[in-house]
C-alpha cells in the first residue's frame, strides 16, 4: 500500500494518508488504554464495534491513537456521508459557533432552522406544499411522525413491519422487530402497534411486490382494520434489519392502499436518506411520495440533527405549541445541514453514491459466483449488504458473518454486520471514498471469506 496524501476538498476532512496501514494490533496500547476507562466510567449497555481510540478521521479513514489508519466501510452507520470533518461543514459550524450556540428555536427562532426546513420541503419527494418540523435524532423524529399523523388522522393505530428498526425509545422500540440488542427487558412498550409481512426477495419464495403487498394488506385489515389505522411506516430499504430491499411495486402498492383509506403513510428514510443510495431519498427509486418523510443520519455531517417533512395539511394539523423541543433544530446542528446539503449537491456526491454501488455491486457479485456461501448481493448506491447463509440449507450463519467481520476489523477495515438473523455485512462507505480504498477493503472482506 503507497501512501498518499489526498487534498482535503477530496477527502471531505483533514489531509490524511488515504491508506490502510496498520502499525499495532487492533486494539493497540493506547486503544486498550481508553478502552479501560471506557469499560470503568460507561455503562456497560453502550457497546461498541471496534476497541479502538478514535483521534482523526477523513476522505475513507478512521486513525486511532495508536497510529493505525483503518478503511471506513460504516459511515458512523450512514451518517458521515460527506465525510468526517468535511470542510463547508467544519467552516460553517465554527461560523455559528463564533455567532451563538443556542436560542431554543420555540423560544426565539433564527434563520438556520428556517433555511433547512425549505431545503428538505423542496429535496424530499413530491411537488405538493409541505412543512418541516426538526429534532434531535432519528428516532425522535420516528416518534413525532407517529404523534403528527395520529393527531391529524384521529385514529391510534400504526403498522411496522417485519425486520424493521426504526429506534430505541419506547415506542420505536415497538415498532422495531429484532429483539436482542435491541427490546429485550425493556417493556412494555406502547400499545396501538402492529406488525406486517415484509416483502423479502431472497426469503419470501420469491412473491412479487404486488403478491407481497396483497399479502400485507390482508393482515393489516383482517388484524386492525383501516378504519383504526392512523399510519403505516416502513423503510423503503431495509437498515438494521439486513438491508432487505423490496420487490419492485411492493411500495407502491402499499402507498396507494394507504390513500384509499385515509392511512398516513410515513417512509422512514432515516439511514436511505441524503444520496446514500444514488438519489435523495430511497422512495424515489420506486418512484412513491410519501406522506410523510423522516429523516437523520446524513443530513448534517455527524451533528445530531432530524427531520420530519411532510403534507402541509397533515404537518399543520397539530396545535401551536405541539411540535418542538429544547434542543430540536440547533443552530449548529442546522448550519451543518445546510453545508452538508450543499456539499452533496456542488461535489457530485449522488452520482458517487451511484458509482461507489457500481464498485460494490460488481465485487460482491463476483464473490458470489465463487462462494456459494454468499446467498444474496442486494441494495442501491452506497448501501450494499452480503446475506451470508449455509449453501446447503441456506440458513442464515450468523458465525460466519462474525468470523469474516472480525477479519476485517483485525486487518484495519471498519465494517458492520446486521439482519434480523445477524447474518448480513453491510456496506456504507462514506461517499468521499476512492475506489482504490473501497476495493482494498473489499480485498480484506474477501480475505476474510478465504480464511473463515
């Protein structure tokens, strides 16, 4: 591996080697050293993925204190999609930083919070008159959808579906499906949620997205029935449920039973959103407008920032004073937004997404057709996933998943497994990436594969 030092406006952050160089085990000392204080001072329920000591980070790199410069295949979970530090984020941050850090927008508003709000009512799908109300995270804003569509449609029922993560907070942890790590001894949870099938290609006996919606809709109206349903929210790609993207016209399908019955029907776009996978949002590659879009991860550069937008009937159903919170829109958080917005659009960040999908689609596939083990390649842009199953049974094998993830991590490249059987890598490199980089890191995966 040659070192090269790549100019910040490529990188999307400071002028780090874009290498993978490894000068220590992982963890090294001064790693397992933080990792100590870690393990004495955090709760033991904040985990982590990699025991390493963060000090820079940039272009397609994360550096640990200890000197080893790892491939970054995670995005902070599809968050860092313009990079770690990128540059019109840093410059504008530290601008507001210099002109006040807060105000609480409910109290005394500013401009940032404004200013966003219309660039998500023009990027997010459809031309119809909409509204933007801004939180702190994405399930907050998962949860605000719910409340919003709840209040405008005066009924009480929501329907998620299989394998769905939409949070960690009471009711998101409802309308999530996996258990362990995520619900398990931490009911009860709210009522007025249930669950339907999800459209699941490599799965579902290969039902087309209309039969799978069919089916869908079957259970939503013999369980609850329309006349009680306030929404339905559903990922229009899969995330923490394994990346699962549905059979074309599922969506739609769902979409269009949703207006027929006064259902509010809510994607939420929480890690598809902001160019990871090659457009804006996900719902328009199977061309849907939803009612109402949430949004987080990569709309403001690694600040926490999120987004409800949505119909301005349904938006402005709720009483003044209604939507809101201390901390929702910070002026940081909003001028991060605006830059991170900006920098997707001028550094051609959704046709990278595209190519960076083109790289990986084209690499996986190809170990696909050598390892039967690999059972499925699937997803659009810069959000990629291998489902790795047992070639005779194709069951899923969480192991070897484990196996091949701790390769990776020990050989410096940063990559995340999930899926409702834990049996899925995924892949979302921030979009700043080069191909040489991404196909190093790749290399390593494939290793791993080799060796498990």
């Amino acid at each position: 591996m040659t070192l090269v030092d790549t100019p910040a406006t490529l990188t999307g952050g400071p002028a780090l080697a874009q290498e993978r160089r490894l000068v220590t085990a992982i963890p090294g000392p001064r790693s397992q050293e933080l990792m100590a204080r870690k393990a004495a001072a955090v709760a033991s329920g904040v985990g982590h993925t990699l025991p390493i000591s963060v000090v820079a980070a940039g272009g397609g790199v994360i550096v640990d204190a200890d000197g080893n410069s790892l491939i970054d295949l995670g995005s902070g979970i599809a968050v860092t999609g313009v990079g770690n530090s990128a540059p019109r984020v840093v410059e504008a941050v530290t601008a507001q930083l210099n002109s006040f850090t807060h105000t609480c927008f409910t109290v005394s508003p500013y401009e940032g919070y404004v200013a966003v709000a219309e660039k998500l009512n023009e990027l997010t799908p459809g031309d119809h008159v909409k509204r933007t109300a801004l939180f702190n995270s994405g399930a907050e804003a998962v949860e605000n959808a719910v409340k919003i569509a709840r209040h405008f449609t005066k009924k009480q029922a929501v329907v998620a579906f299989d394998h769905a993560y939409h949070g960690r907070t009471n009711l998101t942890m409802g309308l999530t499906a996996k258990n362990i790590p995520y619900k398990s001894g931490f009911g009860p949870f709210a009522s007025e949620v249930y669950r339907a099938p999800l459209s699941y290609p490599f799965r579902d006996g290969g039902l087309s997205g209309a039969e799978a919606a069919a089916k869908a809709i079957s259970v939503i109206e013999k369980q609850i029935g329309a006349e009680n349903l306030a929404a339905i929210i559903i990922e229009p790609i899969q995330g923490e449920g394994g990346f699962i993207v549905p059979a074309q016209g599922f969506l739609a399908a769902l979409v269009e039973w949703a207006a027929k019955n006064d259902v509010v029907f809510i994607a939420d776009e929480v890690q598809t959103g902001f160019a990871r996978t090659g457009a804006w949002f996900a719902s328009e590659h199977e061309g849907i407008v939803p009612d109402l879009v949430v949004a987080a991860k990569g709309i403001a550069g690694g600040l926490p920032l999120s987004a409800v937008t949505g119909r301005a009937d349904i938006m402005d159903s709720a009483m003044a004073g209604g939507l809101g919170g201390t901390y929702g829109g910070n002026p940081l958080a909003c001028a991060a937004a605006l830059a991170t917005i900006e920098t997707y659009e001028e550094d051609g960040l959704l046709e990278r997404a595209r190519e960076i999908g083109a790289v990986l689609i084209g690499r996986l596939n190809a170990l696909r057709t050598a390892d039967p083990r690999i059972g499925d390649v699937r997803g659009r842009g810069a959000m990629v996933a291998i489902e790795l199953v047992d070639p005779a049974t194709g069951a899923p094998d969480a192991a070897l998943t484990n196996a091949v993830a701790k390769y990776a991590h020990a050989n410096g490249v940063v990559v995340l497994t999930c899926g409702t059987y834990g049996n899925v890598i995924r892949f979302l490199p921030p979009l700043t990436i080069s191909d040489e980089l991404l196909i190093d890191g790749l290399s390593v995966v494939a290793e791993g594969l080799k060796n498990a």
